[in-house]
C-alpha cells in the first residue's frame, strides 16, 4: 500500500525586500492513510509555510517551488507539484485535502448566516442545486457535534467553540483524506480546546481521516499525533512515532522542546533553549541548530549540512548519530 | 500586606434610551489574601473576570463594592487625587509586548518613563536603567540602550516590560498572562526570572493565567475564578493535587502532559463554554455544564464559600 501522502524535498522560497527566505528548505516525509502527524516547532521555523505549500497554496511572491508532493488516491496518483492551480482547485482542494487555517473561526464572513458560508463552495464548485448542498451541510454540522437549527445564524451569535466547530464542518464536509490543521485551538479556552481535541479523535476515527497538524505545543500534539515532525529552520529535525519520540527524542532541539514544556502533574525542572530562531533569509552554515546547540561539533556541524540517518525508526538529521 | 475582601466590579450597561440599567458582574464577592513574597495565580477562562479583578486592585477600575487594604491602608474608594502613593507602590505586567511598548521610545526611555514621574534626578537614571536591564538578563546593557522595540525579539520585549515594572521597586505587581502570547520555549524562561526577581525584591505577585502549568512554576497560591466568581481558593499544592470544585478538576483534567497515550483516550470535560456575564445561570453559575448539578439545589441557590480542608469552595457538594 502506497502512503497518503509523500514529500520529497520540497522547497520554498519566497522574495522580500531583504532577500530570499528559504521557508521549506527540502522537507521530506511520509503521511500513512489514517495517521495523524504533528508539525512542531518554534514560530519561525517555517510550519505554517509548510502547511500552505503541501496544498499549493503559494504566496505571490514565490521564488522556489520543487520537489514532489504526492497525493495517493485509490490507485491514482495526483502530482500536486505539477498541477496547475485551476486543476488543484478543481480536484484537490477541499475534496482531498482541505485546511483548517490559524485563527480561520474569526475569519467566517460576519455578514453571512452560516448556511451561505458552507453552501456556497458547494453551489459554485459541486454545481449541487441549493437543497442538496444544505442537506450536505447538516450533515457536516451534525459530524461536528452542532444542530441544524445553527444554519440560520451568524457568526457573531456563535460562541468561540461554535465557530471553530463550523470551521471544522467546512473542513470535512467534502469528504477529504487529509485536513491540515494549522493551529486549531489557539485562540480557544482550554476546557475548549480538550472538547475540540476530543472532536478531532471522533472525526478521525468516524471517516479514517489523516491529519497534519501544525502547533507549537507538543502537550497538545501528543493529543492527537501518531507521528511527530520536528521542524527547525525550514528544515526537519525529526521525524519519529509519539511512542519513541516522548521516550526518547534523538535530535538536541527535540530534547531542547520537551524539557522546556512547563507539566501540570510530572514534577520537573523546565529549561529553556537559549538564543533565537535563526533568521530564514541567513541561516547559519553547517546544521542550523548548532549556534544553540549544547553537543555542536567544532568544523563539523557548523561546516557541513547533517544527513538525515535512521536511528531505531526514527529519523534524524544530526551528525551525532 | 493585600487584603481584598468581597470585591465587586460591576459595569452598567443600558438596553435603550429608557431602558433599565443592567450590569455585567464581571467581578462579584472576590477576597484574598496576599502577603509580601507570596505569588497568588489567579486562574480562568476568558470572560471569567480575571484581568477585571487585576485590575481593580490596582484600583485602575473602580470597585462596585468590598474593600481593598493595602499595608491596612484602604483604598478602595480613595479618590485619585490621594492615591499617587498607591501608583508608586504598584506595577503591571501586560500579556502582549508587542503592543505595551511605545514604538517609538528606545529601551532607555522607556525604562526612564517611570523613574521621571518619580521625580528621580537624571544622573541616577541611567545607573537604575542598566541595572534594570542587567536583572532582567538583558546583557550587555548598553547594547540594549539604544534599541527601539520593534528591534527585539517577543521575549526580550516581555523582558523589557518586566524590568519596566520592577525598576521602581513596587510591593505589589500584577501580572496579566505575561507568557500566554510568547513560544512555549522561552515561556520557562520568563517564568523562571519573574520568580527570582519577585523573590529578590520581596514582591507580592497576583499572576492572572489561563494555564494553570505555567502558574505553577511561580505560585504559592491559587484562586479559581468562573463567571466572575471565585469558586476555589487555597494554597496551589493542595489544590492541584486534589481538586475540590468540580470546574477546578475540569481545568485540570482539559489540560494535557506530553504523553503519546493521550491520543487514545478522550478528555472527560464538560461541553460548553462559560456563560455571559450580563446574564448569568441562576444558583451556581457552573451548573449547567456541572456533571454533579444537583436538580432544585444548585440551579436554584447560589453555593456559599465554605471553608473544606483549609481552603476554600463555593459548591454545594462540600
């Protein structure tokens, strides 16, 4: 059985007034039908850039764009990299893999009532006469735990919870293999956060969904994730299973994030990683975490660029191993 | 040192020309204690009145009701013109350093606002500044100076705000989500230097968090509050070890630990989300989304605050 979902080195770049910021610096990974992977990392690191670029949706400014994603879909196999972006509009968006965006449950149209919201990408991209399409869209909302009688609101009546879970319906109302969640509980209050979290398990267990979810808080990756990607720089530090990752992360910054997660009932003293997110336009030659590194090898890893080496299932890009 | 006993904050708000006056009771029948060296947290969602009630004991808002006592000094309805000492003697820390900081001040004067007010003479200020900045581990001082704050990074902003709160030696700081908009690695940072610098300089703390794992890296005590009430409160060892409010349990339940086991289990919260404040459940404000509610008991009376195990619940279980 081919993967979900498979990057090969994928870059992108994009131009600002200051230089090329090299965003996705050659990211390879495997996404299984089903799996739950977690994108963690520091902001700046280049996650939500990543999240955009798995669905082509690239900024205007863009300076690079290669390597291969590729989208394995009952036997047929959709080359996103090489589609052109009608056709992704057309086949991949929403239908395959659809994007819960950071922040997106402010970004609902305040003007209309949440049944226009989910009909119209139905009416104008399905061509589905209007009763079908709201008959799609209460089903949606009934995956997501909200009644029907919602439809004729608007956002602003809705409650920070509602609205993500209308977000959420979008999300999957076209039935995608894959939704990207870009931060999907940010904004929301933690009692909150746990009733969306336990949602997502539902959803994925309900329609055998994948999802690829990017967040800063490896608390709340371990929520959901079958897999962790640990991204630095652009790049990804490592890509391990949640079994062996929380036992025993390998790359320096993965050890570096954990310890520095303040825990409510293990007793533990929290560090923190000295220095900075190295700036995406300069980053620094050789392993780009070595300036903060406690293990950097002098002439080594601020020389040359660590190759990615399989340690126990894991995989690290470090010169330690 | 801190004595607020029955503190309210009600904000009025009209429905029409003549239509009756309602009030938002964002803060309603608050009391604590805080001595000098202590950290309370204050711990709740949004809209639950924390930052209301930060704020109003630093007498920014006016209080409806209670009392405020300030080193047996009351304050509560002090009128501004006597209460510049009180200014002297308080500080705050804001959530978010990205829109606390003048752009267009440098480090410097942003430090030297408060010793100005303060009528210290300028060949102290600079001394004080670079002393300020050292506590706060921004080094080398002098590289800082100089800097405007769109120049720093969110952590070195927050620095700045910290040292900016402390540089006048206050007894009393509040501190309003100071890490919630930081990354979660320089979060233990910023904690770990608030704790020391709020034990170096004996300053009682009131921490006003969402997260309850961060306050526990800097609190001694602890005060849960829902829908402007305080619902729980003692020291915060005995409360997270064992919750008594059944909204206290929900928050900890809802937060998780880094722990790959989490993704096959569900997290037993309660469905909901706190009500509005203008018009609030009758009886116990959490009934509603409460798995214990007893019918014709807590939907009906509102629960005392009763004193259990040395602490203090307001829930008719106990």
């Amino acid at each position: 059985m081919p993967p979900l979902l498979e990057l090969r080195n994928v870059k992108m770049y994009y131009n600002t007034s200051r230089g090329v910021v090299k965003a996705v610096d050659g990211v390879s990974f495997t996404l299984e039908k089903g799996e739950a992977m977690a994108i963690v990392g520091e902001s700046g690191c280049g996650k939500s850039s990543l999240a955009f670029t798995i669905i082509k949706l690239l900024p205007k400014n863009v300076a690079e764009f290669s390597g291969e994603i590729l989208f394995h879909d009952d036997g047929e196999v959709l080359e996103i990299t090489k589609m052109s972006d009608d056709e992704i509009r057309r086949r991949v968006r929403w239908k395959k893999i659809s994007m819960v965006f950071q922040a997106s449950m402010n970004s609902l149209n305040p003007v209309l009532r949440v049944e226009d919201q989910l009909i119209e990408p139905l009416i104008h991209h399905q061509k589905l006469s209007r009763e079908e399409a709201v008959k799609i869209a209460e089903e949606a909302l009934y995956s997501v735990g909200l009644a029907k009688d919602l439809l004729a609101r608007y956002p602003f009546e809705l409650s920070g919870g509602m609205r993500q879970r209308v977000v959420l319906a979008m999300a999957i109302m076209m039935k995608p293999k894959l939704v990207i969640l870009d931060e999907p509980t940010s904004a929301l209050d933690v009692i909150t956060q746990a009733n969306i979290m336990n949602l997502l398990k539902d959803l994925k267990q309900k329609f055998n969904l994948s999802y690829i979810l990017i967040t800063h808080d490896i608390a709340l990756a371990s929520e959901i994730a079958d897999k962790i990607g640990v991204m630095y720089a652009g790049k990804l530090a490592e890509i391990a299973m949640a079994d062996v990752f929380f036992r025993e992360p390998r790359h320096p910054y993965s050890q570096k994030l954990l310890a520095a997660i303040p825990t409510l009932r293990e007793e533990k003293v929290i560090e923190h990683i000295p220095g900075d997110v190295p700036s995406l336009i300069n980053p620094p030659p050789g392993c780009r975490f070595h300036p903060r590194c406690p293990y950097a090898i002098r002439g080594k890893c601020d020389v040359e660029e660590p190759v990615v080496k399989r340690v126990d299932g894991s995989n690290v890009a470090c010169w330690l191993y | 040192m801190l004595e607020v006993t029955q503190l309210k904050t009600w904000f009025p708000v009209k429905k029409g020309f003549f239509g009756k006056t309602r009030y938002v009771k964002a803060v309603d029948d608050v009391s604590f204690t805080l001595s000098r060296r202590e950290v309370l947290a204050v711990i709740g969602e949004s809209g639950s009145g924390k930052t209301t009630l930060g704020r109003t004991v630093l007498r920014l808002i006016k209080p409806t009701g209670g009392r405020i006592l300030f080193d047996k000094k009351d304050v509560t309805y002090m009128p501004e013109s006597r209460l510049k000492w009180y200014r002297f003697a308080t500080a705050m820390i804001f959530q978010d350093p990205f829109g606390s900081l003048n752009p267009y001040h440098t480090v410097q004067y942003i430090l030297e606002e408060p010793l100005i007010l303060r009528g210290v003479p300028p060949s102290e200020r600079r001394e004080k500044v670079v002393r300020a900045l050292d506590d706060v581990r921004l080094t080398p001082p002098e590289d800082f100076l100089k800097k405007y704050p769109h120049m720093l990074s969110g952590g070195q902003r927050q620095r700045v705000g910290i040292a900016r709160a402390l540089i006048t030696r206050p007894s009393l700081v509040v501190a309003d989500e100071p890490v919630s908009m930081l990354d979660v690695s320089i979060r233990a940072e910023i904690l770990s230097l608030m704790r020391s610098l709020q034990a170096k300089f004996d300053i009682a703390m009131v921490y006003i968090t969402h997260d309850i794992a961060t306050a526990k890296y800097l609190s001694d005590k602890i005060l849960v509050m829902y829908a402007g009430k305080m619902v729980e409160y003692g020291t915060f060892r005995d409360v997270i070890r064992e919750p008594l409010h059944p909204y206290t349990q929900a928050l900890i339940e809802a937060l998780p630990d880094p722990d790959p086991s989490n993704r096959f289990t569900k997290r037993k919260v309660p469905p909901g989300e706190p009500p509005s404040l203008i018009n609030p459940p009758p009886g116990c404000r959490f009934h509603p989304r409460c798995p214990y509610a007893i019918r014709g008991k807590c939907d009906v009376e509102e629960p005392p605050l009763v004193e259990v195990k040395e602490r203090k619940v307001a829930c008719w279980l106990y």
